[in-house]
C-alpha cells in the first residue's frame, strides 16, 4: 500500500491538481496559478494540433492492433502442431517481443526503411523504386504500424496456451460429422478461443493507443514528417517536456486515463456477445 500510494496513488492525485493549473515545471509551487477549466477548453476548442494527435492515434490503434492478433493467431495455429524444431521457431517468434519498445530496436527499423536501407535494397532486385519511408509523410505511419504488427509474439504465445485448452475431442466429433478444416477452426477454435482472443484485444488495444518509443525515435521527437507519426503520448510529451506546459500535458494525460478507460469498459459490454466460456457462462 505505501509503494501503490507513492509511485502511483499520489503522482496521479498531483497531475489531477495540475491540470487545472498553469504550472510549467519551472515556476515554483507557491506561484502556481489555478486556472480551473482553461486547459480543458484549449484542449478541445483551440488546439488543432491535439485533434490531429488524435486521429493518428485512432489510425494506428485501429490498424495496428487487428493486424498484430491476426498474425499473432496465424503463427500460432501453425506453431500448435507437433514438429522438430516447434519450440526453436516458437522462441524466435517470441523474441521481438522481448525487445518490447527499446529505443535500439526503433533506430534499427528506422535504419531499415531510410533511403538507403535494406528494404529498398530488396525492393530494387525486383525492379520497384525505393524511397524514405520514414521520411515520407504519407508512409511514416505504416512504418510505425509494421513494426507493431512485427511484434506479435506475447499475444502469440497466449494464443498457444488457448489452443492447448482445446479439447481434442471437440474436433474429433467434427470431422465425424463430415466438417472441413475451415469449419473446425469457425465453429469450434474461434468459440473456444474466444476468451482468450478478448484477453489479447483489450491489452493490445491499450498498448495501441500508449504507442510513444517508435515514434519518438523514428520522427526525431517532432512527430514529423509534417506531423504524420504525431502519436499522443508523443504530443503529451512534446506539451510537457519540450514546451514546459506541463499543466496542460497533465489535461492530456487525465483525458487519455478516461478515454482508455472507456474504451476497456465498451469492450467488456461488447464481448458478453461473442465471448463464450467452456463451463457456458457468458
């Protein structure tokens, strides 16, 4: 309980108090100003940046995170069977996961997709022009979006431990009663791996919506080119570190708390009409 009030319970309580102030890092405590709902209404009113900031956002989230359950699914439907050398491709599958956000694996990627990287270097052998990905406003999210998608391991994994769960029964009878493999995996894999696809759809949601390292790295801490990867944990720290708003970043923050929060609560609403549990309780 002390180290939940310290590191969590009382920052948060302090960035609450400082949203509704002017504070900027380096006016002392006592000259704070109260400046109640002023960086809400700028928020919302007089900011375009912050709408922007937003909608890459949603992109991102909206595009990245099916595409990373969807490979994720795909590998460990085929890493599922028995075969030599299961658990070695397992493992490398897992391992960029392991690097997570690091700052090192985002300057690789960027390296990557540059000019003069090696996927234009692959490219060239079959005759297609390359270019700077990364530099290009209108590639520069699709980057962002590969390299999580690149990273499906940690779901992947637990899609493996669901479809041990699978009673081997279940696709004994079906192929009795004459079904194909595409109807084993629609009618009995998917509603049996239905919580477990939930569990990954809301953390990978969440993690969508916190993306900050790739973009940081990739544009430079600018969000560029022309504000393409202006992600808003991004925006939230160019406000709060870069331009020493740090009561308006404090805004920022609670407003992304509650939107997360939202959307973890719609999710849960949703999923008692698709999320099917062995022992039949929805």
């Amino acid at each position: 309980m002390l180290g939940f009030a310290a590191i969590t319970a009382i920052p948060m309580l302090m960035s609450l108090y400082l949203s509704f102030t002017n504070y900027d890092i380096l006016t002392p405590w006592s000259d704070v100003e109260w400046i109640g709902l002023k960086n809400y209404e700028r928020m919302f009113g007089d900011d375009p940046a912050y709408w922007h900031a937003v909608k890459v956002t949603l992109i991102f989230a909206f595009i990245a995170t099916p595409l990373k359950l969807g490979a994720a699914l795909g590998v460990a439907l085929l890493l599922n069977r028995s075969f030599r050398g299961s658990g070695l491709f397992r493992g490398l599958f897992y391992l960029p996961s392991l690097l997570g956000g690091s700052v090192a694996l985002a300057m690789v990627w960027h390296s990557l997709f540059d000019r003069g990287g090696s996927v234009n270097a692959v490219l060239g052998w079959f005759g297609v022009e390359g270019r700077a990905w990364v530099n290009d406003p209108d590639t520069a999210l699709g980057t962002l979006i590969l390299l999580a998608v690149w990273q499906f391991g940690a779901p992947m994994v637990i899609f493996l431990a669901g479809l041990k769960q699978v009673p081997t029964e279940l696709y004994e009878a079906a192929e009795v009663d004459g079904a194909g493999n595409l109807r084993r995996f629609l009618s009995v894999t998917l509603p049996m791996l239905s919580p477990v696809i939930f569990f990954n759809l809301v953390l990978e949601t969440i993690h969508g919506f916190q993306g900050f390292t790739s973009a940081f790295v990739l544009s430079g801490g600018t969000g560029g080119p022309v504000d393409s990867t202006l992600m808003y944990t991004l925006y939230l720290y160019i406000r709060g570190f870069a331009n020493y708003e740090m009561g308006y970043a404090s805004a920022m923050a609670w407003v992304f708390l509650i939107t997360i929060g939202l959307v973890t609560v719609v999710l849960f609403r949703t999923g008692r009409f698709w999320v099917h549990y062995s022992d039949g309780d929805d």
